[in-house]
C-alpha cells in the first residue's frame, strides 16, 4: 500500500508542478486560473525610450523600471528597478543603446548608469560635472556622447567609464548624426551642425517662421537635414550648403490645434514619420516624393 502511495505521488507530482499559462503561454501569477487579455505590448505610461541597434528590443521607462519588450513578440523581459517616480521628476533624461547593442545607458540629472543590455545588470556609475540632458551612441563603437546643460559634449566608454573628449559649444547641442562627424544643434533660433572635436558651427541653416517649434532629424548619409513644425509643414535642407531643397504643406488629416509632433526616418532614410499626440502618424516616402497612408492612432 505505501509502494502505491509513492508511485502515484511520482506520477502527479510534475503535473502539478508546471506553471499555469494563459491562452497566449505567458505565465499567470500564483493562485491565477486565467487572464483577461494579455500582458504583450501592454506597455503603459511611456516616459524616455531606446530601440537596440537590431531593432529587437524596445527599452521603456515606465513607472518603477525600464522594461526590455521583444519587438516581434510584444512580451515583457529583463526589467530594471528605477528609484523616484518619472512624472514628478522633471525633465526626465532619455535612454540609448551602444551602436555595439551591448549595453544600455541612462542619464538623469549628473548621474550616468550602463546597463548590461542582455541581463539588465549595473554595470557603471558616471557622475557628470553638469546636468546630462541627452545621449547619442557612436557609431561603430561601445562609445556614448553626452550632452550638458553647460553646452558642453563628452564622449564616455561604456566598457570603462572613461571619458574619453570633452567640447564646449557656442549652440546649444542635441545629439550626435548617424554618421558621428556632427552635433545637432541650435544656435540664434537656428538649426546648426557643429564639429564635435572643436565645438565650432560647421553649417547654420535658415531661420523660417513656418516652422514654429520644430523638430529635427537628418539623413543617415547625413546629407539632408528635415525639419517639421507645429503645423506640419516638412521641410528638407542640404547639410552642405544650407539651402532649402523643399517645403512642403501638411498632410491631408493634419488636424489644427497646435500640439507637440515629433520626427523620425526610417533605418534607411527612405521614410519620415510625423505624429502627435493622439492623432494618426503620417508616412512621407522621401524617395518617391508622395505621402503614403497613416499609421492610425491608438489611445
């Protein structure tokens, strides 16, 4: 009779220890017998966030952590506790991923952190002497450039910590280009591309009323620069001479009310997307010249 008890204990016991998984397999906390939607691209409050250089893996600060999500499949992964709560900081700092995609950099205020991007793990502290206020990863390099409140650039190793240049800057400096060889900027109301190695304005592009305020992206030839106002006039200028290549009237459904947009291009330059709040993101093919359907918008 104990023979029997044993065998038949043998034989439940690794039914009842599998984990219990909703329709979709992701797994159910203790106790949970079945889940009302799903936890896949359930990403909530958005605050600052990184696409990895593969285009694999979208890192986003919410709340308490920034949460790595699989970009193919919309599940949560390697989350990182973060202190504070990012509503009631101000001006919260941005993330980016190393060109190499092995690590993840933070900045907030004077205070730097890398993250090992496969594991989420600390992996250094960097204080700064000012205020950090965003981030661009070097091209080719485990290498990252922040920019300060001070108009100041500094070049950080993320394998070491070591800094490894610093530049100050007549313009007030945004980011570096795809290529590495410039900094966004802006100086006297205008779009700029600086030097990173002396600080000094390399190309300073026209000022124009259309564009009231604007936002910026460049090719990743780093031979156009586009520029999208309020109102959703794009404009196109060549970075080597400055000059406007094109201005274009807003897309159809481009509503009125004067909100924040945002700009972006496609891995390959070919695309730009255009958005704002709560309304749908227009698509421009830069190559054929002509606007492509909206991506609609969601909450």
């Amino acid at each position: 009779m104990i023979r029997s008890i044993i065998v038949l204990a043998y034989l439940v016991t690794p039914v009842l220890a599998e984990p219990r998984t909703d329709l979709h397999g992701d797994p159910l906390p203790d106790g949970a017998i079945a889940r009302f939607g799903s936890i896949r691209y359930r990403i909530g409050p958005v605050g600052p966030y990184a696409l990895s250089p593969d285009g694999k893996t979208l890192a986003v600060e919410g709340d308490t952590a920034v949460t790595f999500w699989d970009v193919d499949t919309g599940k949560p992964g390697v989350r990182i506790p973060i202190s504070g709560h990012p509503t009631r900081i101000p001006q919260p700092g941005p993330l980016v991923f190393t060109a190499d995609g092995l690590n993840l950099v933070r900045v907030l205020h004077k205070d730097v952190r890398v993250f090992d991007a496969k594991n989420g793990r600390q992996r250094l502290l960097i204080e700064l002497d000012e205020q950090g206020l965003e981030l661009s990863p070097v091209p080719g390099a485990s290498r990252f450039l922040v920019v300060d409140v001070a108009r100041g650039a500094h070049v950080y190793d993320a394998a070491t910590g070591r800094r490894v240049s610093s530049v100050k800057s007549d313009a007030a400096l945004a980011r570096l280009t795809p290529s590495g060889k410039s900094i966004l900027g802006i100086n006297d109301a205008r779009a700029v591309l600086v030097d990173p190695e002396s600080g000094k304005v390399r190309v300073q592009f026209e000022e124009t009323s259309e564009l009231p305020d604007p936002e910026y992206a460049v090719s990743p030839d780093d031979q156009r620069l586009y520029a999208v106002g309020r109102e959703g006039r794009l404009m196109t200028f060549d970075t080597s001479t400055a000059k406007v290549l094109e201005s274009l009237d807003p897309p159809a459904g481009w509503a009125t009310p004067r909100v924040w947009v945002g700009l972006a291009l496609s891995a390959d330059g070919t695309v730009a997307y255009l958005w704002r709040q709560r309304q749908p993101v227009q698509r421009r093919d830069l190559k054929a010249g002509n606007w492509l359907d909206p991506i609609p918008a969601y909450g």
